[in-house]
C-alpha cells in the first residue's frame, strides 16, 4: 500500500486511508479526539503533524502502521564510498540465518582485536554522520561478528568477547537504520544484538541493548512496550549505582532518556519528568559531557532530551526558549546535527521558518547525509516549500534532500 502513497504529504495520506477504511472526517476526528475542522486542516496539509503521538493515533484508528502514515521512501544515493549497494545490502546480512545451520566453518576467523577495531571505526561513522562510509562497511561487519561468535563455539573468553562485539556491532546497526526510517530492519538488528548482550554476560552491553531495542520500538509508536522495556532494563542496572563506574552512569542514563522520549511520545508528563530527572542525576554524577560506550551521555545530551521531550508533549514556547541555549559544539555531530533538527521544529511551529532554515542550512554544512536522510528534517523542509512564496534557499535545500518535485532548475 505505501507505495500508492509515496508522493504523497502526511494529510494526503490521511484523506487517503481514510476514505479507503470508508471513514467520514466526523468519524475519525471523533476516534482519535479531535474536531472535523482539525482534521480537514490536515487533510488539506493547512495544519501539519510531526508529533509522533499524534500520528500513532491516526494510525491506530485508520489500521496502518505508523510507517504507512509517515513513511517517505528514502533512496541511499550512491556514492564512492557507498558503492551501488546500500541498505538492501545491510538487510540481506542481517537476515542470514545460514551460519546456524551449517555450523563451524573451516579456515581462520576474523580476528577479535581488529573487529573491536573496525567496531569503533563504524561507531565514529555513525557519530560524524558518514553515512555512504556505514552503508558500505556495516553488512560486512554484520556478517564477521556472527562468523565469530559461530566459531568460538561455547564456555570460552572469546566467544563471551565475541558475542559482546556483536552485540555493540548490531547497537551501531540499528542506530543507523532507525536513523533512516528503516524501523523494522532496526527492530531485528536491535533484538539480534540483545540476544548477543545476553550470551556475552555483559551487564553494560545488556542495558546498552535494551536502550536500542526500547528506541526502536519508539520509532514504530509502541510508546508503552518501550517505556516498560526500559524501567525493566532500569531495575537491572541499579543495584550496580553505588559504585557505578562512568561507563555504567553513562548506559543508565541514557536508558532513562529514551524513557523520557516514549514517555513524552505517550503525553505522558509525570513519566517524561520522571525519566529526565534520574537521567539528570546520573549526569551530575558523572560531572561533564563524555562519550564512555558511544553514549554521549552527560549535561548537555539531557538539555538535548528536554527539548525533544518538550515538542513532542506540545510545549512549543519551552523549546523556543531552550532550545537555542544549549551548546552542542563539544557533542559528536550526530548529537549536534539532531539538536539542531529538533530546535529548528520548534522554530517553524513558532512561525520562524527563516530562522529554521538558518538552522538546517548551517547543519547541512558538518553532515550533509544526516540533514538530507532524517525523517524529521524532511518533513520540516517539505512544509517549508508549501509555503506560498517559499524562500529560494529551501527549494534548492529540499532538492539536495532528493524530495520529488524540487528541482530549481524548471520552471
């Protein structure tokens, strides 16, 4: 089905949908609380909506997944470092089951050392938003760290080394395809490399899974899953806080910051300040910004979080406010670039679309491919040039972004 509906805005799709469920606007309006004049608006792209709960709800009323209502294919362009194969070529390693089957291979494994090695390179992609670079080495490194841990068989150090780096190697994976929108692909790496954490007896790597499976199941709009998946993960790390090393602070507060995303997703306030205070503590423990286990947890990633957390429970004026204020500069670009996405959604929904795309511009200057693929950004470009007289600027940006219909260059 989403294919009918690729070139399509959010409310296009909704009108969409709706008439094919055979659902008046009263009706659906009615289902997820709102007014017919509300979703007329929408409908006709006047009021546009890129809060997830929100979204959730059309979904649920309208019987699609989320990704049918939001989902925008995006087409990896291909590049020197990408080559011509780029998600699928992810897809195909992360679904082949084939080494449990024919069991131990012959010949020399990869060796632990260098995929702790090549582990950390691919992380650093990740955090510099090197895109092309990850979809060219991920399916490889997929495909070595399953080798590895079918090698060393079972009860030996390495094989526990082995299956904590896949676990970390998955982590980096579903980072990346949650990234893109690939929420579903994301959804197995994430669960694949919990299985891996669990066999590699690693307390950290465990709760750094858990955090990876809870954002993923954020990313599909199953708020509650997620929010329960990450009290538990929670629970299981907090008899280790007396002496909790930096590491350990670092993966506990970030399970509680994706806690707070879900729970601002679901509107609720209590839960998404309950959420952002823990991770605040475990902040202040740990005393400055750092980036132990690829977390880049500290201070600022929480003042980063009460941003997001502040959209998405619809408190506009708050992140207006806050957003600008926080100082990203000493933060991986990933970080950065993300901050600067969200900040510029507070400054289109305040009526300041200049000042967004001031933001936009400059972060497309550090990480062209994060700008260019995130969900988000293209949603706030694509409202931008539905404006009457849109700035020149945004049509030229909406068209490096690849959104259809953009190019500058016909009249």
């Amino acid at each position: 089905m989403r294919g009918m509906t690729d070139d399509m805005t959010i409310g296009r799709r909704v009108a969409f949908y709706r008439q094919r469920r055979g659902l008046t606007q009263v009706v659906l309006a009615g289902l997820v609380g709102r007014t017919e004049d509300w979703l007329r608006k929408v409908e006709h792209d006047v009021l546009p909506v890129d809060r997830l709960s929100v979204l959730r709800r059309l979904a649920f009323a309208l019987d699609i997944s989320l990704g049918d209502l939001i989902g925008e294919p995006v087409l990896m362009a291909w590049a020197d470092e990408s080559s011509r194969r780029t998600v699928p070529a992810l897809r195909v390693a992360l679904m082949d089951h084939r080494q449990f089957l024919i069991g131990h291979q012959p010949g020399e494994p990869p060796r632990l050392d260098a995929l702790a090695r090549e582990i950390a390179a691919q992380w650093e992609d990740y955090q510099n938003s090197r895109y092309a670079r990850l979809t060219q080495r991920l399916p490889l490194l997929i495909t070595d760290v399953q080798a590895a841990c079918q090698h060393h068989g079972t009860g030996s150090d390495d094989v526990l080394r082995a299956h904590a780096l896949a676990a970390s190697a998955h982590q980096v994976a579903t980072a990346f395809l949650t990234k893109l929108g690939e929420a579903d692909l994301a959804a197995i790496s994430a669960t694949r490399g919990l299985a891996a954490a669990h066999t590699s007896g690693d307390n950290l790597m465990i709760g750094s899974l858990y955090r990876s499976v809870a954002h993923a199941l954020v990313s599909i709009g199953e708020f509650e899953q997620a929010i329960a998946l990450t009290r538990a993960a929670a629970d299981h790390l907090e008899p280790g806080l007396g002496d909790a090393t930096p590491e350990y602070l670092s993966v506990y507060g970030m399970l509680h910051l994706t806690g707070a995303v879900a729970s601002s997703r679901r509107e609720d306030r209590s839960d998404t300040t309950t959420f952002l205070s823990e991770a605040d503590m475990a902040a202040k423990r740990l005393g400055h910004d750092a980036n132990h286990l690829w977390t880049a947890f500290g201070p600022t990633n929480v003042a980063i979080h009460r941003v997001t957390a502040a959209m998405e429970l619809g408190d506009v004026q708050v992140a207006v406010d806050l957003g600008p204020r926080v100082d990203t500069r000493d933060l991986p670009v990933e970080r950065r670039v993300r901050h600067a996405i969200e900040t510029a959604r507070a400054f289109v929904r305040w009526n300041r679309a200049d000042d967004a795309l001031v933001l936009l511009l400059d972060a497309e200057r550090y990480a062209p491919e994060q700008v260019r693929y995130h969900r988000l950004s293209r949603l706030l470009v694509r409202e931008m040039i539905r404006h009457p007289r849109p700035s020149e600027r945004a049509i030229e940006l909406a068209h490096r972004m690849g959104v259809h219909g953009t190019d500058p260059r016909r009249p």
